[in-house]
C-alpha cells in the first residue's frame, strides 16, 4: 500500500481553515485518491515488502436508473400486428318534416343515410437488442466468494437494465418530438405564448428572460390552464385531420421543459399567496427535448430545441427552439405492444453463455386527437 505522509500539508490546511493564513494552491494529489485501472509497483505490504496486498473489499456499482420520460405506455397484445383505430364523423342534421307535412304529399322514411366512417391502421415496430457474454470459472479467479461472483454478476445485469431504460427513455421522448414537430411543420395549434404576452402588455420580454419574469409566467399559466379547459369542448380546431373530437381533463397529459416548470415554482409560486389559483395540476416535465449536446450546462436554447425530420412524410425537417410544453390527448401519443424478452444459449467448448435483450414496440402519434405545442420566441 502506497502510504503518505501528509501532516505538512494538513497544518497548513488548518491554518487556512481558522484564518492564520492565506488561501494557497494545494496539491490535492497526495490526499484523494481518484483510483487507478491497475495496480501499481506499491501495491505491496509495508513489511517484508514481497506480500501483495490482498483486496479487503469488492464494491460494485450497481446503482438502478429510474426511468426519466413522461409515462405514455398503453396496452400490448399478443396476438396481430396491426392497430385499427375507427372514427365516425357527426351526422348532419336536416330537416324535421313533422312541422311540415302538407296534404296529399307523401314522407319518405326510406332515404338511405349511412355513417361516415374512416379507420387508421398503425402497423409499425422498432426493434433493437443487446448482447451480452457471462463466464463462470473464468471470472471465479478474479472474486473471493459466491456471494461475489453472484453480485458481480447482478452488475452487469444491472448495467444491461439501464441501457435498456435509457433507451425505452429515449425512444418515447422521441415520440413526443415528433409530435410535437408535426405540429410545429403544419402551424397548427402552436401558442406563441411569448407573443401573445408582449401583444397583449406591449413589452418586448425575449426568451430568456421571460421564463424568470413572475408576470410572463403567470400569464403562460393561465393561458395553458385556458387551452386545457378548451379541449374539453368538441370541436376541429386541436388536431391535424378536422375531426370533431374532445379530450376530457382526465384524458390529458401535460409535458412541461423543466426549465418553465422551475420558473414557475420559484419566480410565481413561491411569491403567489393564492398559488393554488395558478398551478397547472399535475404534469411531467424533462429536462430537454432531445439533448444536452456536450455542454455540462445546458443554455435555454440548447434545451428547448426540435431538430427532427417529421414521420408523416419522412421529408420535412423541423429545427426550432424556444419549445416549453405540450398539451395532448393520450392517445394522440402513445407506445403500445411492448414485447421485452431475453433469449440465451450455451457454448459448451468455450464455456460461456450468451444472452440476447431483444425490445420490439410500437410508437404511435395520430394526429387525429387534440395536440396543443406552447412555445416562446
């Protein structure tokens, strides 16, 4: 073991610490250790200097990731591929003719009026696996007991899980986004809430600053509390297809950039008496849309950013910022036939095992249901 002595630089410490001296450049290197990738040549006893230090404790990290994307999963089947979804449009109405009726004119009640009847189909997968290889008496040389190859083992299990919740992540974020740019390609039900603050005020508040702004933000509340109760009302104006549809309160689902959310909890609502006046109720809220980029600290533009080419024509590209939420119905976005399973086999003359995390699943947006996108620029 690689023993130092360090009694110099802690009295110095010290006298920083109670004010005897300056604040001075130290050398951390000789208190923390950072870990290496293997031992070194001091990686023997202090004795007779020839008896290798022995490992007094195996720590291994297995931390369980949670998953982080707003909860959109719905059902799954086992058997078929597709999902049909009908709609019926509204009748017409046309004239009562009891009010009407004239002698020696006849009523026909044989006119034939059939429904108007659409169907969608969505008969798409995503599929992905992981491969992974396990040994046995290869890796017992290396562990002190069964208890730790059986933990050793369990990380890597665990390492799989989080790769696979960070893709389950990823690919319904990416269903959001997609939903969120059909609607930004088509310039429909997209509130420039930035806009309408500084027409309606006749301020000239910019983007960054209007998610601080305790005025901005309690009108962006009320205003996505009013489009919330608007889309309980039927009507063509929400969706993308011009069918009449409603979302009740219990069939919406609120995503909000945690960076508004933030704004809204410490510049309006912890300075609001009656804060129960201007909360949205429940909502989730991620961290961004697609990604931090390589930047640690993310600005508000790099977050609130849509960079996507669009699913309906596989053509059209959407690159925007400023994007704080979206309100939708739930079945206007979904993930659906989630089929996660884990097949193996053995290798007898190598002795190991190999193992296939297999995921199949369906993301769904139709834009047929309500679809509301809130954006500042």
């Amino acid at each position: 073991m690689n023993v130092k002595q360090i009694s110099t630089i802690l009295q110095s410490i010290t006298d920083e610490v109670i004010g005897d001296s300056v604040v001075v450049k130290e050398d951390l290197s000789n208190i923390v250790d950072v870990g290496r990738q293997i031992l070194d040549n001091t990686s023997v006893d202090n004795y007779v200097k020839a008896l290798v230090n022995r490992i007094g404790r195996t720590e291994f990290v297995d931390r369980v990731l949670a998953s982080t994307a707003p909860t959109i999963t719905r059902d799954s089947w086992e058997y078929g591929s597709i999902l049909q979804k009908v709609r019926c449009e509204l009748p017409d109405t046309t004239a009562n003719p009891t009010w009407q009726l004239t002698k020696g004119q006849s009523v026909d009640p044989f006119i034939y009026n059939p429904p108007e009847v659409s169907v969608k189909y969505f008969n798409s997968k995503t599929t992905f696996e992981i491969d992974i290889s396990f040994t046995e008496i290869q890796v017992k040389e290396s562990l002190k007991s069964a208890r730790d190859f059986m933990r050793f083992i369990a990380m890597i299990e665990n390492r799989i899980r989080t790769k696979l919740t960070l893709c389950r992540d990823n690919l319904i974020m990416r269903t959001i986004v997609n939903l969120i740019a059909e609607k930004i390609a088509s310039n429909q039900s997209v509130v420039n809430l930035l806009t309408e603050y500084n027409t309606a005020f006749g301020t000239s508040l910019t983007a960054d600053k209007a998610i601080k702004n305790p005025d901005f933000l309690r009108f962006a509340s009320a205003t996505i509390k009013l489009y919330s109760d608007r889309l309980k009302t039927a009507s063509v104006l929400y969706n993308s297809d011009g069918y009449v549809t409603f979302t009740p309160k219990e069939y919406q689902h609120l995503v909000l950039l945690s960076e508004f959310a933030t704004g809204l909890d410490v510049y309006l609502y912890s300075d609001t008496y009656h804060e129960e006046l201007l909360k949205l109720g429940s909502f989730d809220t991620v961290a961004f849309w697609q990604g931090t980029g390589n930047s640690a600290a993310p600005n508000f533009t790099a977050a609130s950013s849509i960079n996507a080419i669009i699913a309906s024509d596989g053509e059209t590209e959407v690159n925007t910022n400023g994007v704080i939420g979206v309100l939708f119905d739930r079945d206007a976005c979904a993930v659906c036939n989630d089929n996660p399973r884990v097949t193996s086999i053995y290798n007898p003359r190598g002795e190991y095992s190999n193992y296939f995390y297999k995921e199949d699943c369906s993301y769904i947006n139709d834009l047929a249901e309500n679809v509301v996108v809130f954006v500042v620029h």
